[in-house]
C-alpha cells in the first residue's frame, strides 16, 4: 500500500499553474512576534520558519480544495500544516494519495485530527502559533445530507466552533494575536434563491438542503466570533469547483466515471425553467462550474488580504447546462455517454450563478478557466487516476 502510493506521488504531478500573483510577499499585519522554541518545527518541513512566514493551518488539507491551496501556499513560501480526518464519504486511497504529495513533494505534514476535537486544536495551535487558518474541513456535498444529516451538524457546525474555541482559548492563553480566518462556506446558501446571478446581499434564508443550512450557520457564527472577540473571518462561498484530484461524488466525475466504464448516466429535468444565460427556455440545471485554479487565486488573496468580516462569492459567473458538461466530457474521453433523464431529486436546486462584483473589488478575483479547458485538465488527470488505480489494484 505505502509503496503504491509513494509511486502515486511520482506518477500525478498535478498541471495547476500557481503563479506567484505579481506581488512580493510581505508580512501583512503589524503583530507580535513571539519566540518559535518548538522542536515540532524542525520535524514538519523542509525548511525551518522564520518570523518572515506565514503560519499556516489548512483543515481539511487531504481533500480536493484544500490539498491544492496548501500546495500553492507552500510554493509561495508559507510554512504549512494540514489536518484531516480521512473519512471514509468517499474514497480514502485519493486522500492518502493527497497528502503523500503534500509530504513528499512540498514538505507539508498532514495530521489526522478531528476538528471536533478541542483539546487536540489547542494543543496543534499552541505548538505552532498559526498567522492563518484556513478552514476547509466539512462533510461536502448536498445529497448525502439527505442521507446523514447528523455527519453535516458534527463536523460543520460543531467542528467550526470548537476550532474557533480553540483558537480563542490557545490565543488568549498564550498572549498571541488571533490569527486571520478564511472558511469555506458555498453557494448552496442561496438555496431556492430565484434571482440570478446570486449577490452576497441576497437574502439566504431559503436553503434547500441541510448542507445548506450548515453553512448559512458557519457565517453566522463568524460574525459572532467577530463581534464578540474581533476575529478576522472571511467566508469564500464556492461554487461548484472542479478539476484535476476533483471530488469523485460531485457529478462531472460521477459521469466521467459512467462515461469512461460505459454506465448509464442520470441528467436531471427541471418542471420549471431554469433562468439563465441560454437564450430560449432551458428545463434542465445549470451550474457556475469554477475551475481550481481560480478558485486557488482567490482563496489565497482572501487569506492574505484578512478582511474583517466578510463573505464573498468565488464562482465563474457563467452558469453552464449540465447536459454540456456531458457532451464536453464524451469528446475528451472519446466515448458515448449513455443517457437516461430523471426529475431534479429532492434537496437539489435547479441553477447556481455567482455575481463575482465583491470577488473583483476585495480580492482582484478574475476566473481564467472556461469548462473546455477546464474539463480537459480533469480528463487527463482522470485517464492516469483510473490506471494508476487498476495498476495498483492488489496495493490499495
Ligand atoms: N468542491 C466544491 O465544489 C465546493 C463547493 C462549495 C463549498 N465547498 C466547501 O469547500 C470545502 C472543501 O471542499 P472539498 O471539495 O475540498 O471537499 P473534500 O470532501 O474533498 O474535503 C474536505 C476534507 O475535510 C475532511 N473532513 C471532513 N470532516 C472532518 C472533520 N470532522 N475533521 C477533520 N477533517 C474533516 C475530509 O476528510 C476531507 O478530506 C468544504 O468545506 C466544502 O463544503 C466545496
């Protein structure tokens, strides 16, 4: 298994072109700097930190959003830890294969640590006295919290907060200044919101699924952490992301595996139109498909900025028909797809479109990726995924 997976680790190199944002890193806030005694230092990266790097903690590191950010914080220099809990939701082998790379290509070491756990935070955050945190740790996904309601309440809800204690209690104990926040919160806030594209001054009290509610709660309790102790937290409300070391539930590649294995697929029918940018009536979902790498840029910017309290939608601000997402993906992987239509499941929302105004303005946010080239950098990586797979089948 571990000799699989170290081969993994040679074989996906990842194609995500980090830049280096045009900027000169600098230490952004004027806080104290205190003394790193730590033996733990020298024994979790490659180089030593100094006062001069960011201290980052990323949750949630072993999974699709939050391994590519670590990677790229660390080629921008930032000293990374990450935390994960390698749940089984879905396949654990590509979360190991994850933090393998991280580990052995960019000196990240990669906990295994519930964030529900308090005690164990306070114990990380004192030991390395993070600048930032970013906290991507969650139970994804919107139609397994039909299934589970209670693994969204634990690890969203619960585990945000006791992060937040945790932080409160290492800081104040300890004398540091709290640490700039960025949260992953998503654009399923919006919920059965009819108004389009989606403004972050839109009211979010119609969510359409418990995943939802989550993370509606997630930005209220930022705030409340704000008000109350003066936390920095800014929530990035995601909109479908996708792309190489994707998520194997989200849809683009659920239908990439059917295509690829020559399985029926389900495309969904809307009773009702669905607004969007198509001119003529659509009655099928679309969705503001953002490819990683933007959603990296943005991320990071978010972080190194450290707004106060904010929340700001990350989308590609141009919704795209499901069913094109499919044709897009029988050209790359050169098959048919075998279609069959169902009605829109419970829970689910017929459009997602993000109005990226705030994005552009707070964080100079400008996706790059159209879907084309986007799905083609999945496709490639999905081809070598699944034969790497077959390869190592008697390992994993
Ligand atoms: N991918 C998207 O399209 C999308 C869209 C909107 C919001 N988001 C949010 O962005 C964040 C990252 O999403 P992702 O797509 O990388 O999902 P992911 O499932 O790949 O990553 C989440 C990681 O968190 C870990 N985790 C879950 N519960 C935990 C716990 N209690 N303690 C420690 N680790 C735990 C999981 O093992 C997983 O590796 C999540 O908060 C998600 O809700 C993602």
């Amino acid at each position: 298994m571990f000799k699989a997976i170290i081969h993994g680790c040679l074989l996906f190199h990842c194609s995500v072109d980090v830049d280096n944002f045009g900027r000169k890193r600098k230490w952004f806030h004027n806080r104290r700097v205190k003394a790193f005694s730590s033996p733990v230092w020298l024994l979790c990266s490659g180089k030593h930190p100094t006062t001069e790097r960011r201290r980052v903690l990323v949750t949630g590191a072993a999974g699709f959003i939050g391994f590519h950010v670590a990677k790229s914080l660390s080629q921008l220099g930032d000293f990374v830890v990450g935390i994960d809990n390698f749940n089984d939701y879905y396949d654990r082998n590509l979360k190991r294969l994850r933090a393998q790379v991280l580990l052995h290509q960019f000196g990240i070491s990669l906990q295994d640590l519930d964030i529900t756990d308090q005690e164990a935070l306070e114990h990380l955050i004192r030991e390395y006295q993070f600048t930032h945190i970013l906290h991507l740790a969650a139970q994804a996904g919107v139609q397994y919290s039909l299934v589970n309601p209670l693994s969204y309440t634990s690890s969203n809800v619960q585990g945000f907060v006791s992060l937040l204690e945790a932080l409160k209690n290492s800081c104040l104990s300890m004398n540091l200044d709290f640490p700039v926040i960025v949260y992953a919160s998503s654009s399923s806030v919006y919920g059965k919101n009819k108004k389009v594209p989606f403004s972050e001054s839109d009211s979010v009290t119609m969510p359409a699924n418990i995943y939802a509610v989550t993370k509606i709660s997630n930005e209220l309790v930022a705030q409340v952490y704000h008000n109350l102790y003066g936390f920095k937290l800014t929530g990035l409300r995601y909109f479908t992301v996708y792309g190489a070391w994707g998520r194997p539930d989200m849809s683009y590649y659920l239908f990439a595996e059917a295509i690829y294995e020559q399985r029926e697929l389900f495309l969904y029918q809307t009773e009702q139109p669905v607004l969007s940018i198509y001119p003529g009536t659509v009655m099928e979902p679309c969705r503001d498909f953002t490819h990683i790498t933007d959603i990296i840029k943005g991320t990071i910017a978010a972080l190194y900025k450290g707004y106060d309290c904010e929340v700001i939608n990350l989308g590609n601000c141009y919704p795209q028909r499901i069913s094109y997402m499919v044709q897009c993906l029988e050209e790359l992987l050169g098959k048919k797809a075998i279609i069959r239509y169902r009605p829109l499941p419970m829970g689910d929302v017929p459009c997602t479109y993000a109005d990226i105004s705030k994005a552009k303005n707070l964080l100079d946010f400008e996706p790059q990726v159209n879907l084309e080239q986007g799905l083609k950098d999945f496709s490639e990586w999905f081809i070598r995924w699944k034969e790497w797979k077959v390869d190592h089948a008697s390992a994993i």
